[in-house]
C-alpha cells in the first residue's frame, strides 16, 4: 500500500521574510496575515492548499489552481482563518500559542515557518 506524501521541497534561500509572525490558536487555527492574502491574492471563502515543506517545520499555504496535488484543500473563513489539518499539526507537533515566522516565495506560496522557539519538543 503506499502512502501520500504532503511534503514539499522549498527553496528557502529565495523566501522574503516579511518579518511578521502569527500564532496557532487555540482551535488550531491560524490567521493568514494580511500582506499575504493580498500577495496571493486570497479571499474569504476561496479554497487554499495547505501542505507541509519537506524539513516538516514549515506550513506552504499557497492559492488552488490547475494543478494536481496531495495537500489538504481548505476554504478561508470570512475572517481569513484557516484550520490547520490534524495530520500537518501531527507532524509539525504543533500546540495551541506557537508561533510562526511568515515568509512568502516569489508571491505564489506562503510559508508559515516554526519559530525557533517552537522546534524544541514540549514535554508535558
């Protein structure tokens, strides 16, 4: 049986930081900032695909088109919320108030970055 891969490569050297940061809330959802909704031209209610970089410490939020892919489809709430799917919170090993790092790449996708705060595992 084989397994999908929701994981993909991204080239950070070319990703512009746009020094902001959003945070997970406690419903494991996450705002999408402003400068990248405009960016990417995101609006309530469109459908966005939401996967995971291939270091598995990043979210690639970026706009569904044509192409074909394995990421999670989700639609942006009318207050530009999306949910973040259980098995990218899985391997993110997210937890309500981590924040991310937002950077953008080439204005096509947005990567949700874990800060370096985050990355250390949680013992609780």
């Amino acid at each position: 049986m084989s397994t999908k891969s929701y994981s993909k490569p991204v080239e950070l050297y070319d990703a512009i930081d746009l020094e902001i940061e959003c945070k997970v809330s406690k419903y494991f959802t996450v705002t999408i900032p402003k400068v990248i909704r405009e960016r990417l031209n995101i609006i309530p209610g469109e459908q966005v695909n939401v996967g995971l970089s291939m270091d598995q410490q990043a979210l690639l939020i970026s706009k569904t088109g044509q192409e074909t892919t394995t990421d999670n489809k989700m639609i942006v709430r009318d207050n530009n919320l999306i949910s973040i799917p259980t098995e990218l919170r899985r391997s993110l090993n997210l937890n309500k108030g981590d924040k991310f790092q937002v950077l953008t790449l080439k204005d096509r996708i947005a990567i949700l970055r874990k800060e370096p705060e985050n990355l250390v595992k949680r013992i609780n």
